[in-house]
C-alpha cells in the first residue's frame, strides 16, 4: 500500500471501513454468511484487510449506482416538466386549506411560545 499519498490512504481506510461494516451486517443477518466471516478472521491482517477493500469497493459502486438512480427518478426543480399537469385547486377549496394551514400556522407559533416560555422558566 502507497503511503505516501494521504488521499488513497483514506480511501483504501474507507473502502476497508465500509467492507468490514458489510461484511458485519451480512454475519447478523445470514448465518451461513457468518460462519465465511468468521473463517476469514483465520486469515492474517492483510489477507482480511484486503478482502473488506474488495468488499468495500463493490459496496461503495452499489450505493452509488442506487443513489443515481433514485435521482434521475427525482423530478427537477428547473425543469418545466417537472410542472404540475393540473392547475393548481381555486375557489372554496383553495380557501379551505388557506384556512387550515393558517391555523396549523397560528398552533405551531403558540407551541413556539410556549416552549420558549418553559426554557426560559427552566433556566431563570
């Protein structure tokens, strides 16, 4: 391992960190998977420290893959198709839920006071 450039060191320590964190989370939930972990651990430092890289590598490109595509599923907020296809509601029930979420609004501004009112009473 190059341990003259500080940015790989960090990356081998994270990719090390999360195998290791996969590899514990696959023990708790198979035991099948538990007892290959534990037949690893016979291993020496090295070999285990290089298996979890491994594992952490694969792990990283994983959630990575899955955090791109739970945000190209996302719609954009720039993007004129992101527009609601409906107009948004006019009339008695626009004013209704005005009505309402003034009032939500008036009970959370109380709640506000009032906890406000109980630190400092708590503290004085």
């Amino acid at each position: 391992m190059d341990l003259s450039n500080p940015i790989k060191l960090l990356q081998k320590g994270f990719h090390v960190s999360l195998g290791a964190t996969s590899s514990l989370l696959e023990s708790i939930q198979d035991p099948r998977k538990r007892e290959e972990n534990l037949a690893q651990m016979q291993l020496g430092v090295d070999q285990v420290t290089q298996i979890w890289s491994e594992k952490g590598v694969v792990t990283e490109q994983e959630a990575r893959k899955f955090v791109d595509s739970l945000v190209s599923q996302m719609p954009q907020a720039n993007s004129p198709s992101s527009a609601p296809s409906r107009p948004a509601p006019t009339g008695p029930e626009n004013s209704q839920t005005q009505t309402e979420l003034e009032e939500l609004t008036s009970q959370l501004a109380d709640l506000r006071s009032q906890l406000e009112q109980d630190r400092q009473a708590g503290a004085g």
